[in-house]
C-alpha cells in the first residue's frame, strides 16, 4: 500500500517544488501582465538592464512619486553633470519594495551612489504597507532570496501572506487575471513592449484636478454625485476611505523614551533599514505633499510628528537627508484642489510646482554644485 | 478545528500516523479514533463534550434495554424526548422565545421573554439524529443492540462525519466495524481523489463564489437586480460545494480509516424534477427523513391526500431541523409544495416525462429555477431580506445587466454547471480513483496549484457547521 500511496504524494510534490524554483527564477517575468504590481517591476527591472550606461542616482517611492515628480527634469538635471539619474518609482511600492530594490541595485547596479526616496508621511505608520507588495519585490530576488522584511511577514492564517515564503504565492494574483482574461494578456504584453524603457524612466502626467468635487472633507467628497470618469473614480476612492475618516487615532503625546510596541517596531524598523541603505551619499527621504484629507482625517493626530520622530534621529547622524513636504500645496489649512488629480497624486501642474521647489534641493543635497 | 485549517492537516497528520501500526478496528484502533473524534469536537468547546457523552450514554443504554423490555414504547419515547429535547433547548428555545415575544406585541402585549444565552453545539443536529436512528433501529427490531459502549461511542462521534455527516446508520458502521474491508490501491486512490476533490469544491469553488456574492446578501438594498440574480445563483452552486467538499473530504479521510460512508451528493443541479433532486442532495438526510419521519407518518400508505400531507410535514421538519427561523419552514414548505405540485399536477400532464430532449431540458430547467427560488429563503438572514430579493427579482426585466462587473460571474456559473454534468455523466471521480500514476500525479499536482494560485484570501465557514 505505502509503495502504491507514496510516488502519488511524493511525485507531486516534487513537481511543486520544482515549480516554485521555476517561479523563483523569475520563468514568469515572460507571462506576467505588464500593468500588475509584479509587471511594473519586471518592466522596469528590464529597462534597467537595456540601460548601458552606469547608473548614479535613482529616485525610489511610491505613485506619489510616480505623479508627483518630474523625472525627466530631474534626469536632465543630473545629466548636465555628466551623472545618470533614474527614475524607479512604482506605484504600490512602499517601504518593502524601496529596500528589496536598493538590495537588488548593490547586487545588479553597485555603481548607484545615492537616489531620491520619496514616500510620504502616510508611509511611516505601520511596519508594512500590505501583503500586496509581496507580489513587487518578487521580481526582484534571487532563486534563494527573500527580502528580510518580506519573510518576516509570514503568518500561517493569513494565506495573503504566503508570498513572503513562496513565490508560486507571490504569483497569485498575476495567474487569477491571466486565466480571467487570457486574450488579453497577449495584447497587453505586446502593448507595453512596444512602450520602451523612457517613458517608463520618465513617469506618467496626468491634466486633470480635482476642483469640481467637494473638497473639504472626506464626507462631502464621498456624498457628491460625479459625472466624469475621473471625478467618479475621486468619489469611489473617498467612500472607501470613508468607513475610516475620523478613526484613526491620536499619537500627538508620544515620548520617544517610552513608546506602544507597535511604535517601537515601525521606529526600530525604519531607522534600522535607512541606516543600511548602503549607498556612498545618504538617501535624500522626501515626504511627499499630502492632501489635508489624509492629515486631518484619514491619519492619526501627530502623524507628521511621529515621521519626524523616527526620521529627524537619522538625519542628525547624517545618514539620511530630509525634506518634508507634506503640506507643501496647502493653503489655510486646506490643499488646493488644482494640484492633485485624486487625493493622492498630483497631476501635471503640482508636478511641475513641486519640482520647481525641489530642484535646487536636489541638487545641492545630492549631486553637489556643478 | 475545520477541515480547512492547518491545525486539521495536523492533528490528520498525527492520528493517521498513530493508527497505522495499529490493526484496523482492533480495540486499540477504535480507541485512538474515539478519542481522536474528542478531541475533535473539543477543540471547539470542550464543555460541550458532555452532550455527546449524555446522547452516548442514553441511546446505548435504551438500545441494550429495549431488547429485553416488555415496554419499549416507552423507552423508545424517552430516548426521542430527552435527544430531540436537548436538540430543542440548544436549537429552538431563541426560536421560540422570538416567535413568543413577536405574538405578544401582535396582540398588544408589553411583556417581552428574555432570550436565552446559549451557543449552538456544532453539529447538535447531525449527531443527533445518528443517535436517534440507532434507537428507533433497535426498537423496530432492525438491528440487534450493540453490546459494546466503545462502538456506539464511536458511531456517534467518529471525527469525519461528525459535525456536518454524512449522516450514517448504526447499522452501516457497526457493518464496518465487523467486517473490516480490504480497500484496494485504487480504492485509496479514489479515497485521495475525494479529499483533493473535497478541498478544492470548499477552498477554491465554494470561497470564491462566496467572495463574489456575500457583499450582495450583505448589502440587498442597494444591489442592482441582475447581481441580487447572480448571487442567488452563487449562492446555489456555493452551497453545493461547500456542503458536498466537505462531504468528500468527510468520506475520503473516513476511507482512510477503514469506513466506506454513503453517498451524499450525486450531481443534484441534474435532477429533472424534485423528487429527483432529493435524491441527489444530502442524501442521508433525505433518506433519514424518508425512513424514520415520512414512513413512520404512514407514508404513503393511507390514501393520497394522507400522503400529501405527510410529504409536506416532512419537509417542513426537514426545513426546521436547518435550523430554527421561519425562513427555513418557508425553504421547507416550498420543497414540500413542489412535491406535491409535481406528483398532483406535474406528472399527470401528458408528455411532461418524455425523455425527448427538449422536455428533459425544460424539466431540468424548472427543476433548477424551483430549488434556486427555494434557496433566496434557506440563505437570506430574514424573512424580509428574502421579500427585497424577491422584489429585485421582480425588477429584472426592466433592469439593465452590467456585462463588465457581471460577466465573469456569469460564465462561472455557466461552467459550474457545464462542470456538473460533465461529472455526472463521465464519473470523473471514480474514472480518475481508478487511472494510472501519471493520471494520479498529475491531478494532484493540478489540485495542489489550484490551492495555491485559486483560493482566495477569502475563507468563508463551511455553512453547515452553524446546523
């Protein structure tokens, strides 16, 4: 009986092993949809390898700074000084994804001298950002990697988190939309092909503003009954953040001296990766500018004071540089609403006001006077 | 502890691995099962434990009484009151307590009954019933009683069927024990097949569709017509798999272990009728019903209208004993109506059983629509939840079908049930228990990633547990 039951337990799971060392060789990268979490990642892993030349700097973050930037004046900038700086902002990417990739580049680009990392003060609240980053920084590691963070994450009754061990896991959600929408993958994949790795490089921009919804609070923006795409997609996003406006506590009297658990492990994490970051010139940490949506309501009071608590330390030993621009748009108290295109990210004229302002920062802080 | 949680694969893992050593069903294998099947329920409440042991100890005394009794009516009836009584008190006391306090403030009455504060044993109403079977077997004189307390501890708990059945007679398991069989290579393969088969019906199937249509029956009001139309559905196939994957997994572990179980689903959503369909869906239930509730009514012996009114209170009581809110009656009383509607109208008409085609598909058709009426009652949370989908349902002609959110739903459903008589017609089942290595290895593995890449974060409870 054992000889008949064994090769029918054992034969398959050999397969499966295989195929998650198939998995973790990144056999994927060939199939997986060019727009999901996992295929911005591929896409701009590749770009990276076509780009031949020697790669200085690099700007590392999250959508906000997908929208926020404007790279390709930051590239000419650095360009003008005969450095290469390039863009590597992912939408989705958090902290987890910002380490994996500055891993990644010591090992695949040890030339990087420094880069932009631009989060916001929305990032600095919680030790992880979402499972769904898993699925990011996979693109990212070695047939026997997993990032420190990523690993860390595993929690058995949570099948979410099982992309932090397997990379057959980390695929999921790729392999669920491959098989809902299998003619569409080709086409997709052809598409963004064709793309090329600049407009990649140089980021997304996007027209529109946010003036024609309610503004001043989640509530009314949540109530308001929208007509255009754009605005329609600004209301949903405001019902979803609704359920959580108000409730997000207070951490306005924290002592650094005696600080919750939880906070002592954002803050033992946090400085703990900055500090090992690695590069020859300290990272320039951005705080990107957030609308008053997120400070008033949808963050604990104090959260800007909490960021300054865990990144202000790092700075005076000199291992990071900051500027924080989180209420950089807000005028009385409220963010104007021509400079964002959803209360996230900013469309083409807060991208350029920002840059305009960040500019000289950047140059000073990073690639020194020419 | 359920089937679909790691510490189950465990404590599977541990108790296959202690009685392997052991011969099949000598009395040290019956008491690693037994106190296996313990530790089992235990984990969910340790204190309810006791239930099992007093539904135990009674039913086992009555049975050894009742042969030698010179009055076992009345032993049969005090084994009826005190497991239906305790099945009552846990199961229907808040019923009734409702039902109470709704009739005064009907009637004007300011005097309200205070509910009372007690949790549902899981799986009261299957183990119960197996006990009960055991006893009325005993006193019709179908089974001789079972002299060792060992065995009949084991018939009521056995861990694999314990919670949500298959629902088992005394004397199927006793004939296991007994006759201990010689399951074959293939046997155990099939055994193998079922649990995958079993895991992925509830993991990936059942889970799925319920991550598709509860956000509807949580939110009736504000749901369009055609979504509030695909979750009843959903809901019907979300059911089937729930309820028939944990059965298969059920029986496979219990093959495991030496017991051949019955069957409890055979492809219901193929029925052409209703009657049919009860013959196909929680057949143990059905056929517990039909030999120890209708037959004992009378059955169909008493003339045709007797027979009506039997069919209906059975299925009433069957409807009830899902659990205890008027939404169930309403479930039970439509499947009873539909009984009677087709034996009363239905099958007299002259070509309604022709086997042409076209009539299969429009029997098959009506039967589907009937059942998944049925189940707007058996899954909204109220009786006006189900009176909102009704009234959706009513709205759909004129609503309009959004094809990019409801689409991919749609064609699930579609393939559910393309899948369903696929099955039923090739015995996928049995045909890949009996196929060679390469078949065995490759459905596993496909199995394996289907767990992998296919269920969802999502994990629903399987619905049963809560009967």
């Amino acid at each position: 009986m054992i000889r008949y039951l064994l090769p029918r337990i054992v034969l398959p799971l050999l397969i499966i092993v295989a195929m998650e060392a198939l998995f973790r060789s990144n056999f994927w990268e060939l199939f997986a949809a060019p727009d999901s979490h996992a295929g911005t990642s591929i896409r701009l892993k590749q770009a990276v390898a076509q780009t031949p030349a020697k790669i200085d700097f690099v700007t590392l973050g999250s959508s906000r700074a997908v929208y926020g930037l404007d790279h390709k004046r930051i590239a000419a900038m650095a360009g003008k000084r005969g450095l290469v700086h390039v863009n590597l902002s992912m939408p989705g990417s958090h902290w987890m994804s910002v380490m994996t990739v500055i891993d990644w580049l010591r090992t695949e680009r040890p030339e990087v001298s420094g880069g932009i990392i631009a989060l916001s003060v929305a990032d600095l609240q919680y030790v992880s950002n979402g499972n769904y980053e898993l699925a990011i920084v996979r693109p990212f590691q070695g047939l026997l990697e997993t990032s420190g963070d990523a690993s860390a994450r595993f929690e058995l009754r949570d099948p979410s988190s099982y992309g932090s061990i397997s990379a057959l896991y980390q695929y999921r959600g790729d392999i669920q939309d491959a098989v809902r929408h299998p003619l569409q993958r080709g086409q997709a994949i052809g598409w963004f092909a064709s793309f090329g790795q600049h407009q990649l490089f140089d980021g997304p921009r996007q027209q529109i503003h946010t003036c024609a919804i309610p503004w001043d609070t989640i509530a009314h923006c949540a109530g308001h009954i929208a007509v255009t795409e754009n605005d329609q997609h600004v209301v949903r996003l405001c019902r979803s953040l609704a359920g959580n406006a108000g409730h997000a506590g207070d951490w306005s009297g924290l002592d650094a001296r005696a600080l919750p658990p939880d906070r002592q492990d954002v803050l033992g994490q946090r400085q703990r990766e900055l500090r090992n970051v690695g590069w020859p010139k300290p990272p320039l940490v951005i705080l990107m500018p957030i609308t008053h949506h997120w400070s008033r309501e949808l963050m604990p009071k104090g959260a800007r004071e909490w960021a300054h608590m865990v990144l202000d330390p790092l700075a005076a030993e000199g291992k990071i540089r900051l500027l924080d621009y989180s209420d950089f748009f807000d005028v009385d108290g409220m963010t104007r609403c021509d400079v964002f295109w959803d209360i996230y990210h900013q469309n083409e004229k807060g991208l350029t006001e920002l840059t305009d302002a960040l500019l000289p920062e950047i140059e000073a802080q990073l690639y020194g006077k020419p | 502890m359920n089937f679909n949680s790691w510490q189950f694969a465990l404590f599977f893992v541990v108790v296959f691995a202690c009685s392997a050593p052991l011969r099949r069903f000598s009395t040290g294998h019956r008491w690693l099962l037994l106190i296996a099947s313990y530790v089992f329920y235990g984990s969910w409440n340790w204190q309810y434990l006791g239930l099992i042991l007093f539904s135990t100890v009674l039913d086992y005394t009555i049975g050894l009484r009742l042969g030698a009794s010179s009055r076992p009516r009345r032993l049969i009836a005090i084994s009826l009151l005190l497991n239906l009584g305790v099945l009552a008190f846990f199961k229907y006391a808040n019923f009734v307590v409702e039902t109470a306090n709704w009739s005064l403030l009907a009637f004007g009455a300011a005097y309200q009954v205070n509910p009372i504060d007690v949790l549902l044993p899981v799986g009261i109403s299957f183990y119960t019933f197996q006990s009960l079977s055991y006893t009325i077997d005993v006193y019709r004189g179908d089974l001789a009683p079972r002299r060792s307390l060992l065995d009949y501890a084991l018939f009521v708990a056995f861990f694999p069927q314990l919670v949500a059945g298959p629902i088992v007679r005394a004397a199927e398991f006793f004939r296991e024990l007994d006759h201990p069989r010689n399951f074959t290579e293939k046997q155990i393969a099939y055994a193998l097949i079922l649990i995958a088969f079993g895991y992925i019906k509830k993991v990936v199937f059942a889970d799925s569709l319920a991550m598709a249509a509860d956000p509807v029956w949580n939110d009736l009001a504000s749901s369009t017509p055609w979504s509030v139309a695909l979750a009843v559905y959903a809901f019907a196939f979300q059911i089937y798999f729930d309820f028939s994957g944990y059965t298969d997994i059920a029986i496979g572990i219990a093959m495991l272990f030496g017991f051949q179980f019955p069957k409890n689903f055979d492809y219901p959503y193929i029925a052409t009728s209703v009657q049919e369909f009860w013959r196909r869906w929680h057949m143990t239930l059905s056929r517990w019903l039909r030999d120890y509730l209708y037959v004992s009514l009378g059955g169909n012996r008493k003339g045709v209208p007797l027979t009506y009114v039997n069919l209906m209170l059975t299925m009433l009581l069957g409807g009830l004993w899902h659990g205890a809110s008027w939404n169930f009656v309403i479930w039970g009383a439509l499947h009873g109506s539909y009984l009677i509607f087709e034996r009363l109208l239905l099958n007299r008409i002259p070509g309604w059983q022709s086997d042409i085609l076209p009539m299969r598909l429009l029997r098959w058709l009506l039967t589907f629509h009937l059942v998944c009426f049925a189940w707007i009652f058996f899954r909204a949370p109220d009786f006006s939840s189900s009176m909102l989908v009704l009234a959706k349902l009513g709205a759909l002609a004129s609503a309009s079908f959004d094809a990019g959110s409801l689409a991919a739903l749609a064609v699930a459903l579609l393939c559910f049930q393309l899948a369903h008589w696929i099955g039923a017609r090739w015995e996928l089942k049995q045909r890949l228990g009996e196929a060679a290595l390469p078949i065995h290895v490759a459905a596993t593995t496909a199995a394996l990633l289907a767990l992998i890449w296919f269920a969802p974060d999502y994990s629903a409870p399987f619905i049963y547990f809560q009967f």
